[in-house]
C-alpha cells in the first residue's frame, strides 16, 4: 500500500469519526455556561439570570426535554428565552414539558424564524455564501401562537416589540424586546424611547445583528441577551467559529462580550440544531447561567467574562 493510499485512509477515518462525534455525542452533551456580569446599578443585589435558546425542540428529544427541566434546580430568579423554540409542528407539548418547572418562575420571551416556520432541507455550503444572508428559505408555518399562549398563561412576559417594568427578587428591571431581526420583523422605534432609571435595563433579541445592537447601546441598555447562531455549531479549535449565519462578528458568536462603552451582550449556543443539520463540533448545546452584579465605580475597569464553562450534570443524560 504506497503512501498516498495510506493518506486518504487515514484522512477518510479521521473525517468519519468526526462526523459521528459531532452527529452522535457532541450535539447532545449538554453544558452550562456561566458567566458574572457586571451591568447592574451600583448598590443592587445580585441576580441570578438563565437564558435558553434554539431548542429546536423535536417531539421524541426526550435527553433535551430532560436536561432543560432539572435547570429549575438552578434557582434562576429571571428566564429570558431568546426563540427558536421548535423544530417540528408537534413540538409545542414537548417545549412546554421541557420548560416544566421554569415556567413558575419570572420569565420573557421572543420569538425566531423557527418559531414562525419549520426548517426546511438545505445545502450546508450556503451558509458559507454573502446570498446566505439575504435569501430565506422557509418551511412549512409552525404553531407559534400556542407555544405563546402556554407560556403567557404561566406569567412569561411576551416583549416581542413590547417594552415592560417589573420587578424580580426585589430588584425592578425594565426590559424591551424585537420580533426576528434575521426574518427583517424587527422594528426598534416600537421600542424606542427614554429609559426609566431602574437597576437594569435589559433588550432581548434573537439574532444579534449589529443593526439592532447598536439602537439597544444608544439608548442606554444595559445588557442584551440573543441567541441565532449556534456558537458556531462547527468550530475550529483555535480558531472559533466559521461562520455566525449573521452580520455579528466571529469573535462574539457565543459568550459575553461588550458592545461599545456601556452595553453588555450575551450570546447562547443554544440547545439544538436543524433536524437537517443535527451535528455540532468544538461547541456543544449549551445554556447559560448570567449572574448580574453591581458596575464597578470606575465602569472602564474589566471583569472576568466567564467563570467556567462546565457541563451541567443534573438530568444530562445523552441518550
């Protein structure tokens, strides 16, 4: 056997145990990610902040259904769903199990395009194209109303260009949100306006399209939270992300990062994938557990990002 044959082998082999690591083990090692932010108003006590997004719920992903329950036993005070939500049009029961317990708590929500409209087969490589940002592909309409409908009915805030006050934990939080920035829907003067002086001021977004990030900055928000992007869902160690399947930058397609002076940005990994495009490498499903804190007096002074990022071993079985 000369040489060559033996490269391709071995590069074939290599490629095949990729290819079922990211289809058969990553894409289902749940992981949560946690990160101390510093966006609060000085003075105010700590808050505990889970953010959950791209489910891509299917209704047999039991693991996942799972998995996102037993995050109750995190104590959140405050869900924030970033959308994405659901997969298939029989996935609205499975979503609501999934939620199960956090549904009792605090919560807001906005929707994505795979709330609106099931996934629909596509070529992977387009993604790697600029028409990738411009063209849509849709599939068939989802049952995005009853999804909404279940989570209103136990308290869940809709702020789907909704701006609204409340207060968690003894803390008053004032929070506005866009419909889909990726599906164009999103209209920021709906939202727009002077901000009242609370302890956090909070936008929440699915794509996190620079576009809509810079308006949320200017008007004096403190963090936004979205999700879109995956991580990534293939990355490169050492490298990062290929793509963010948005105008957001490669460096920003998961985890904390600043958004010009003031603003803070999380971005989740999310929890699932296209039933058409169900792997993930260097960047497993993920949640994310934020807890808020007091700004530094001196709000140029930096924070460490994130704590650790671990999985999260409480429901997390995989199979």
């Amino acid at each position: 056997m000369n040489t060559l044959v033996r490269t391709l082998l071995a590069t074939t082999a290599l490629g095949t145990a990729t290819l079922a690591y990211a289809a058969g083990i990553e894409r289902r090692r749940w992981t949560l990610r946690e990160a101390t932010v510093p966006v609060l108003a000085p003075g105010s006590s700590p808050l505990r902040v889970l953010h959950l997004s791209d489910l891509h719920m299917m209704p047999g992903q039991k693991s996942k259904q799972r998995w996102v329950a037993a995050l109750d036993e995190l104590e959140p005070d405050l869900v924030v769903n970033t959308g994405d939500n659901l997969a298939h049009k029989q996935a609205v029961p499975a979503v609501v199990r999934a939620l199960g317990p956090l549904l009792n708590r605090p919560g807001v929500f906005v929707f994505g395009s795979n709330d609106y409209y099931a996934p629909r087969p596509k070529n992977p490589a387009r993604y790697l194209l600029p028409s990738a940002k411009t063209r849509r592909v849709h599939g068939i309409p989802l049952p995005w109303k009853d999804l909404r409908a279940a989570m209103i009915e136990r308290g869940w805030l809709d702020l789907t260009h909704a701006r609204r006050r409340f207060e968690v934990n003894g803390l008053e939080v004032f929070a506005a949100g866009l419909d889909d920035p990726h599906l164009k829907r999103d209209r920021f003067d709906e939202i727009s306006g002077p901000l009242p002086d609370v302890p956090l001021r909070l936008g929440v977004t699915h794509s996190p399209e620079p576009r809509v990030l810079d308006p949320f900055a200017a008007e004096g928000y403190d963090l936004v939270l979205a999700g879109h992007t995956h991580g990534g869902q293939l990355r490169i160690p050492g490298y990062g992300a290929i793509v963010t399947n948005c105008e957001l930058d490669r460096s920003r397609a998961r985890g904390v990062s600043r958004w010009g002076a003031h603003m803070w940005l999380n971005v989740s990994a999310g929890l699932g994938t296209s039933p058409y495009a169900p792997v993930r490498f260097a960047c497993p499903p993920e949640a994310s557990l934020l807890t808020l804190v007091p700004r530094p007096v001196d709000a140029g002074q930096d924070v460490s990002e994130a704590k650790r990022d671990t999985r999260f071993g409480v429901g997390g079985n995989v199979r």
